[in-house]
C-alpha cells in the first residue's frame, strides 16, 4: 500500500515537472486542467502538422467577408504555438499558404501576406519569451519580396533560441518538395566523385526535403472535416497518426489540441509490425493518481 502511495507521489511530481509551464498557463478551475492532467508526458508527439483549414466557412457562417476568417485564424495559431512550446514539443508545422492557393482571388492573397506581415511582429516577442525558433519551408524565392524580408527577419531573431521549432509552411506542396529534393539530389549526384559512387535511398532523400534534420510529424491534425491530407508533407506523413476534427481553424482552441494529443496516445504505433497495446496495469495507476478515470 505504501508502495503505490509512493509510485503515486513520484507519478505525480514527474508529470507536475514535464507539464510545468503548461499547468502555469492554465487559470484554476479550467476544464483544460483536466485533459492537460491525463496527458502521459513520455508519450507526446516530438512533431505535430496541422492543416489549419475551415477559415472561409466560418466567415461565410456568419455572413462575412472570407478576411474575416482569416483574420479570426490568427488566435488559434498563437494558442496553439504557445501550449505546444509549453509541452516542450520538439516541433510544430502549420500549413499557411499552398502552391495552389496563388488561384485565390488577387485581393485575398494580397490580405493573406498582409496578415502574415502583422502576425510575425506581433509574435515575434512571445516566440523569444518562449524560447520557439521560427522556420519557413516551401518555394520561399517565389514570394514577395517584403514577405521573404519579415520571413528572413524573423529567422534571424530568433535563429539561437532552443525550444519549440515552428516550422510555417508557405507556397508550400508536398509533391513540389519532393520534385525539389530529387532536384537537387540528382545535382549533387552529378557533382560527386563518380569513383565513390552515391547512395540513393530513403535517407538521402529526407536529407534533401525542407524538414531535413527534423522528426517526421507524429501526429496531423486537420480542422474543418474534410478527409484529405492536401498536399502536405506527403513523404513525412507516412506513419503520422491522423486526426481530423469537425471544428473550424478559428474555432480551435487550447482543449481541441489536448483531446487531439490524449486521443494520439492511445492510438498503437506499429509501423507496420504486430505492435502491442499497453497493458491496463500501466494505464491505470496513472488515470487513478491523477484521478481521472482510465479510458
């Protein structure tokens, strides 16, 4: 009895540390409390991707211009940037803007990097308190120049911080990734010492994606319902654990995120092998320390 007193104790304070600045984050009495509470610290993703859709139908909904979607996005992105930094997540990639969304009305993408301009400033004080380091991938020559200029600056500010990694992802296309890293593959190929050969495999591959040196997304979160993953990180996907949720982008909160996490960890990972599922016993003591009931 004393025993599991102390496991219990132990449990506790191990999660109480791992969650710090999460729980610190969230006012007393908060529902989150709860869900942030039943998360298994040692089980969190390392990289979460979200495709960060519905911006247009929640305007639409309320009988507003689709910039007021937009512009309504803006919250969730920062909620979602902090409470991931605040879970000591290794990475973060929010899919922006598409190779396919230079279609939209001229006006709209024109709002679209006026928004983006007017959030880098404005966050860009959190992600130094937060210790986040700001990265862009996709076609980055093709945009504009005052965009690349505040992406650029951005990356420079806070290019030595060691926290969270947000990865934007803007002009960006999966398949225009990977047409990109075979590129430049094949350049370095023809540059190699032809007497020592070159490996051509998986590895060499991912060392020439826009997320090389980073770990593949463990989890894809999609908002707004639709069952598509839209271009996105086709290659770092291929065991990512999917998770798609009725909600609209700029409805999403802190609580979406929690429950997409719990419902990540009880997902079995087998990457293609037999895998097993843990057993109730360790599931257990853990929902009952925390007294939370066990799923």
């Amino acid at each position: 009895m004393a025993g599991n007193h102390a496991f219990r104790i132990a449990l506790l304070y191990h999660i109480a540390l791992a969650m710090k600045a999460l729980f610190d984050a969230i006012p007393p009495g908060d529902a989150d409390l709860a869900l942030a509470a039943a998360i298994n610290p040692d089980r969190l993703p390392a990289h979460i991707a979200i495709i960060m859709d519905g911006n247009g139908r929640w305007a639409r909904r309320r009988n507003l211009p689709r910039v007021a979607g937009h512009r309504a996005g803006i919250g969730p992105v920062r909620v979602t940037v902090e409470t991931c930094a605040q879970m000591g997540l290794q990475a973060l990639t929010l899919y922006a803007f598409s190779v396919e969304n230079w279609k939209r009305p001229r006006t709209e993408v024109d709002m679209l990097w006026r928004l983006l301009k007017l959030y880098l400033r404005s966050e860009l004080p959190d992600m130094l308190r937060h210790d986040i380091r700001f990265t862009a991938i996709g076609r980055l020559d093709d945009l504009p120049d005052f965009v690349r200029a505040e992406l650029d600056q951005t990356l420079r500010a806070t290019a030595s911080n060691r926290g969270l990694q947000l990865n934007l992802a803007i002009n960006y296309g999966g398949r225009a990734e990977l047409v990109d890293a075979v590129k430049r593959l094949v350049e370095d190929a023809r540059r190699h010492d032809a007497e020592h050969g070159m490996r051509i495999d998986e590895d060499a591959i991912s060392a020439r994606l826009y997320t090389a040196g980073m770990p593949d997304p463990d989890l894809l979160i999609r908002t707004s319902g639709e069952m598509r993953i839209s271009n996105f990180l086709l290659w770092q996907i291929a065991y990512a654990e999917l998770y798609v949720t009725e909600t609209l982008w700029p409805d999403f909160s802190r609580t979406e995120l929690l429950r997409a996490i719990l419902d990540y960890q009880k997902r079995d990972r087998r990457f293609g092998g037999l895998g097993s599922r843990p057993s109730r016993r360790v599931e257990d003591p853990l929902a009952e320390a925390l007294g939370v009931p066990a799923r």
